[in-house]
C-alpha cells in the first residue's frame, strides 16, 4: 500500500462512517413509506427538499409537504393494502459534504384477486405481484451532522431513456469523474 496516494486512516473511517449513515438513511425509506410514519420522512429531508415522481405523478416541494404525501388518504389505503417497499443497494457517491446516491425501489404488494397457494411450512397466500420498478437519485447534504436529503428523483424503469440517463450518471459520476 502506497501510503503517500492513500487517503489516511482517520479520512478512511469517515468514508466508512459516511456510507453506512447513508445506507441507513436510504434502507428506512421502505419501512418509513410502509408504515406512514411521517415524523420520520420529515426529519430526513432538507427543509427546502424536493419529492420529484417524474412526468406521470405528482411531486412535493418543501419537507412539511413530502411528509404530508404519506399521510394522504390513498397513500393509508395502499398501506392497508398490503405493500412493501423493497430499495436496491445504493450506489453512494461521496462529494465531502454532499453525496448523489442512485438505487432502484420496487413496489410489490398483496395479491388480493390471486388464487391462494399453500406453501408447505409457510402457510397460505394469494402471492404478491410487482406494481412498479423506479430509479432513485438521492441528492443528499450532510446537515448538522447528519444526511439529509435535498432532492429526490425517481423515474419508472420503462425502457426510456430518462430512467437509463439517470442510471448511467450515477455510474459516471462515480467510476469517470471530470
């Protein structure tokens, strides 16, 4: 190991620290989004932070508004449902104080209208199906100490091209930066 290139032993662990405080602010969504639990959503983003759905669906812009989206009526009628929330390991690019994160989400929930299966030792279930695959770019700022977050897009895996530019900035920014 070339000690003269390496990034030294404290800045090392800051790395570290970084990533796994942003894994975690990233792996609560789901349970977050699951459980309309908005004191949570407005206490991780900026007070000036953006919800972005993209084209098609409604976003929100500040955190009072981003925190009041899962306490809408339909957001506890897709709750009682039967959804779950399931977040791709983030691919985290560290900028100091700053970071873009890009992941996938996947919304799978209770199949209501499917034919119930027995599944030995598992019990019976009409299964769950796949409602929606998004891409996630998380722009986040570490805030008094903490990761929050100042803007998040996601985009539809549709097959366009905007969901695959927002994938591939991810990875340049990361493994080609300027």
């Amino acid at each position: 190991m070339n000690t003269t290139t390496s990034p030294d032993l404290e800045t090392r662990l800051r790395i570290i620290e970084d990533k796994l405080a942003i894994y975690e602010l990233i792996a609560a969504h789901p349970p977050s989004a699951d459980s309309g639990h908005d004191d949570y959503t407005l206490s991780v983003y900026q007070e000036n932070g953006i919800f972005d759905r993209g084209p098609t669906l409604d976003g929100a812009q500040g955190a009072q508004a981003i925190a009041a989206f899962i306490k809408r009526p339909e957001h506890d009628e897709a709750i009682r449902g039967g959804p779950a929330h399931f977040t791709g390991l983030p691919l985290v690019n560290l900028r100091g104080d700053s970071a873009v994160v890009t992941s996938y989400l996947m919304i799978v929930h209770l199949d209501h209208q499917g034919e119930p299966r027995d599944l030995p030792n598992h019990g019976i279930s009409t299964g769950y199906r796949i409602h929606r695959t998004v891409v996630n770019r998380w722009e986040l700022e570490r805030h008094q100490g903490r990761w929050k977050i100042v803007k998040r897009t996601l985009l539809p895996v549709d097959g366009s091209v905007h969901h695959q530019n927002l994938l591939r900035s991810g990875l340049n920014a990361l493994f080609f930066p300027d």
